[in-house]
C-alpha cells in the first residue's frame, strides 16, 4: 500500500471508520513509519483542538423558539393548502357521486361571481388576499411588487443564461375576524418575526383579545417565546401580562422563572415576580427548585421590590 | 404505547397535527444541531430549520416509506444546508451541482483566514472560535456538510453517503479535502499541532 494511502487511513482511524483488519494494517505500518505516528499525533491534535473550541450545542431556548416559529409556519401553509381543489371536493363529500360535480360546478360559479363582484367593487383601498402566484414571470410586469436583495447563483452569461435569487414583496391588505385562520396565522408570525417592536407588539394585543382567554396552545407557546427572547423590553413586558390571562400551567411559570431569573431589566423580572406571587396567593405550590431561586433571589437581588416580594413569597408558601 | 414512525407518518397524512409533531420532535433538534454547526448562526440555523420542516409537511404524502423517515429527513436536511444562502453574504456562491471535487478544490477554499497572525494574538477562545468558523465557511458547500455531520455531528460515513445521496468514498474525499483545507488555513494558529 502506498504512503499516502495510510495518510488517508489515519483520518478515518481516528473518526472509529476503519474496519478490523484496516486497523490491523494501520498499526503495523506506524510501528515502521516515524512520518506516519507524527501525522497521526498532529490530525489528532488538530481535530481536538477544533472539537474543543467549536462544538456549538442546542439550548433549549433556541429549540423551543425554533418549533414556535415553525408552528406558526406551518399554520400558515396549512392555511394555504385549505383553499386548494382537493379540499373543496372533500366538501361535497355528502352529496351522491352523480351530482357532485354539478353541485361543485354550481358552487364555483357562485363563489367566482362573488369574488368577482368584490374585486370590481369601488373600494381600490382594501385588496384581498389571494393566492400566491408560484410563477416568477408575472413578478416582473406588476407595478406594485418590489424586488430586493437579489443574489446571483450563476452571473456569467457566456452560456446565454443567468440564475438568481430575489425576494419580491408586495403589499397586501386584509381585513377580517381575529377568530379568522388567516388572520391568527398573519398575526403569530408577526407576533415572532416582525421587526417593528410596535408592530409585534400590536400583534399581541390582537391575539389576545377578551373572547381568546382560553386560547390554543400555539399561542402560549408564541408568547413564552416573545416574552423570553423578544428584543425589546416593552415587547416582553407585554407578553409577560398577558401569559397571566392564560389559564396558568407548568410552562407559564417557567417563563416567569426564566424572566425572573435571566433578565437584566428589572421591570421585567418585576413583571414575572408579580404574576409568581399571584399565583402562590390563589394556592398554586412551588417547588424545590423555585423555592431555591426565591431564596437566592431574596438575598442576591438589586432590586429591593424583588427581595422583599420573593422573601413574602417563602413566608405565604411555609 | 409508543407509535413507530411509520404508523406516526400515516396519523400525519390523515391531517393529524399531534401526530406530525410528535414525529418531527423525535428528530428536531438534530437538525437544528446540523443547522447550526453548518452555518454558526442561530437566526440562520432557525430559517433552515423551519425550511426542513415546510419542506416535510409538503412531502409526507409522497414518501413511500422504502427507506428509514430519519434517512429522507436528514438527506431534505442537507439539501436545505447545501443550498442555504447566507444572510450575512460571507458565503461563497457555489454552484451546488458540483459532484466530485478534485484536488482542484483548493482553489475554492479561500484563504479566509489570516495566516499571519501572531498566535499571542489569538488567545481568546473567542477569537480562535471566529478563526475557526471562517475556516469551516470557506470550505466549500459539500466539504462543509461533510464535515459538520461526522466531526460535529458523529455520524458514520455510510449514513453521510445516505444523506448526500454519493458513495462512501465520495464522502471520504470530502472530508479529506475538508480536513487538508482546514489544516492549511488554521496553520498558522496550529503549528503547534502539526
């Protein structure tokens, strides 16, 4: 076997991906072969050092984060998907076979006539949502569609083509019930992605509005999420109220916990003591762990309102 | 009783929303962990993530269940990484139809990180942490997956293979080539090690 061969075989010796006798060869070959054992002490070398300094582990924070984001995602294709063919079938899935398309047939007509009549009603303010065009060749001749952030993939032409990406946005206006699928979907995403505080933050408003107290879990979740990780305090802050109107269970109290714990504003940790205490007051029991953080924070605290809060805490809970 | 993927897969594709979850969850956070050691960013791992998991619920119904749900999963997963443009723009625009790369390869991996450097200079962790993540980031998008799957990541060469949908030695090579690329761009920071 040549040289360079057992070069090769000693990366894979140290990634365990040798098999028996590959091994076998290996080591007998470094028993002979000085440049070998030294090439061997410096890949593992290498690769620990990499290891050590580079590793990057999953919190769970980013996870929890990551699956609100995607229900909210989700929800929003699964709203897409409502509309398609298949769906309005199923509809009919009560009518006999031999009437079913006409039945179908007679329904569209009546639902384009409808949808025709508010597309060409005078109101040019408010437009509909529609579904999206898959299709990138209308995006160039609409007006209203502003193309950003364009990226090529393949800019030599030499070929007589070119390939890029680009984001192509266009203004939309919809107006409809809070309780409306579109309209809890338009409104998690933005609740998570928006980048105007104000926006997130009207957002939240929105969801919860008195009729939702007994809201879904989806919501919980995107507000233990805003409240957690959301950049701006008076963001989080609002969130933190109204995780209170939620039925309250283990996972709200973690968010308070972890506020209480983690954050470095004390209006927020203030906000979580707050909602802690209450709970403690209508007879909810504390455990170990939170008894543990109450001590700590009774003592180690900046904030005077928070020790003296938690220390009223322990006292109410024994 | 626990459901296995399969039947999991079945419940999902009847619209059962629990079921979709509870199926994804038993591999999430291994493809945010894939997500996160390919592009060293938690925004950008969270946007592959959500893309993998889009990408799933569109497909469910078209996955035959001839290979493991794990297998189809981590090879959309890779897709995702492979064809995963930056935010930051610090990414090399490669083609991604690149199937075997030479030892020509070299030329591709851009000397990102700078070589002369005083090693006095570089003892934060944090600073060793950024030179390495250059380094791993000028490789190219094939190099770099490999790497990330079987140094970070731990897996088996032949599972790589599955995901690339390549040979084994296709995998070897990329992680030789990653390796040779990686050693020569971190040298200065390492001679010690070499």
């Amino acid at each position: 076997m040549q040289h360079n061969e057992y070069k090769k075989m000693i990366q894979l010796a140290l990634y365990s991906e040798l098999n028996a006798n590959e091994q076998k060869k290996l080591e007998d070959h470094l028993t002979s072969c000085e440049e070998c054992r030294k090439e061997m002490e410096a890949q593992r070398n290498f690769l620990n050092i990499i290891s050590d300094s580079e590793k990057k582990v999953i919190d769970d924070a980013l996870l929890h984060e990551a699956r609100t984001q995607l229900r909210g995602a989700l929800r929003m294709e699964q709203g897409k998907s409502m509309f398609n063919l298949k769906n309005i079938f199923n509809v009919f899935d009560f009518v006999n076979p031999p009437y079913k398309l006409a039945v179908v047939g007679v329904t569209t007509l009546i639902v384009g006539f409808f949808m025709g009549y508010l597309l060409m009603s005078p109101s040019p303010e408010i437009r509909y949502i529609t579904s999206s065009d898959s299709g990138t060749e209308s995006v160039f001749y609409q007006q209203d569609v502003k193309i950003s952030n364009i990226t090529f993939i393949d800019s030599d032409a030499s070929d007589g083509e070119v390939e890029f990406r680009f984001e192509a946005v266009k203004p939309m206006h919809y107006k409809g019930s809070v309780d409306d699928p579109n309209v809890q979907s338009v409104l998690t995403y933005a609740m998570l992605n928006e980048r105007n505080p104000g926006s997130r933050l009207n957002s939240i408003n929105a969801m919860v509005s008195e009729n939702k107290m007994d809201s879904d879990p989806e919501l919980k979740n995107a507000l233990i999420t805003v409240a957690i990780t959301d950049q701006n305090p008076g963001v989080k802050i609002e969130a933190l109220k109204l995780l209170k109107k939620l039925p309250y269970d283990e996972d709200i109290k973690q968010a308070y916990i972890y506020v209480l714990s983690n954050d470095t504003s004390s209006a927020l940790r203030i906000t979580a003591i707050n909602a802690l205490f209450e709970t403690v007051q209508s007879g909810q029991k504390l455990n170990e762990k939170d008894l543990k953080l109450f001590k700590e924070k009774s003592k180690d605290d900046d904030n005077n309102y928070i020790r003296h809060l938690t220390k009223t805490i322990l006292q109410e809970h024994d | 009783m626990t459901l296995s993927d399969n039947e999991l897969i079945i419940e999902a594709n009847k619209g059962n929303n629990a079921a979709f979850e509870e199926l994804i969850y038993r591999y999430d956070k291994s493809v945010l962990s894939i997500a996160l050691n390919y592009v060293h960013d938690s925004d950008e791992a969270k946007d592959i993530y959500q893309e993998v998991f889009i990408r799933v619920h569109r497909n469910l119904k078209k996955f035959e269940m001839r290979s493991e749900f794990s297998t189809w999963l981590y090879r959309i997963a890779t897709n995702v990484c492979l064809t995963h443009k930056s935010r930051s723009k610090k990414h090399l625009q490669l083609s991604i139809n690149e199937e075997f790369e030479t030892e020509d390869d070299d030329s591709k991996s851009y000397e990102l990180v700078a070589t002369n450097r005083d090693p006095g200079e570089l003892a934060s962790n944090t600073e060793l942490g950024s030179l390495i993540s250059e380094a791993i980031d000028s490789l190219s998008s094939k190099q770099k997956i490999t790497f990330t799957l079987k140094h970070y990541e731990g897996y088996k060469i032949r599972e790589i293979a599955e995901m690339l949908n390549c040979k084994e030695g296709t995998v070897k090579k990329y992680l030789f080539d990653a390796t040779r690329n990686l050693r020569k761009n971190l040298s200065s920071v390492y001679a010690a090690a070499y």
